[in-house]
C-alpha cells in the first residue's frame, strides 16, 4: 500500500484551499476599491459631558 497522495484529492485539496483562502481574502482587497471617500462617514455624536458641576458642587460645598 503506498501512502501517496492521489491526483484528484490533490487538485480536490488545492482547490478548497484556493477557495477559502479566496473568502478570507475578499474582504482586504475589497478596501482599496471603496475608495478615500472622507464625505460619507457615519460618526456618533458627542457624548455630553455630564457629571463634573455635580462633582465640583459637593467638593465646593465642604
């Protein structure tokens, strides 16, 4: 019994590595072809900056 690969689990083999590696490289190739377009950013809001009269409040009162 040889322990030899065969041909078609090979080209199988190859074939499901060329596919995966394809799937997880999508994404990173993808990026440069969106572009640098600064105007279309989505931000959050600013948080309110809450909290700190009521901190000053209690200290200036002792």
């Amino acid at each position: 019994m040889s322990r030899s690969v065969r041909p078609f689990r090979a080209v199988s083999l190859i074939i499901r590595t060329a596919l995966i590696s394809l799937a997880l490289a999508a994404p990173v190739l993808a990026v440069p072809a969106l572009g640098d377009d600064k105007g279309q950013q989505i931000e959050a809001p600013a948080p309110k900056k809450i909290g700190a009269g009521f901190v000053l409040l209690v200290s200036l009162q002792r």
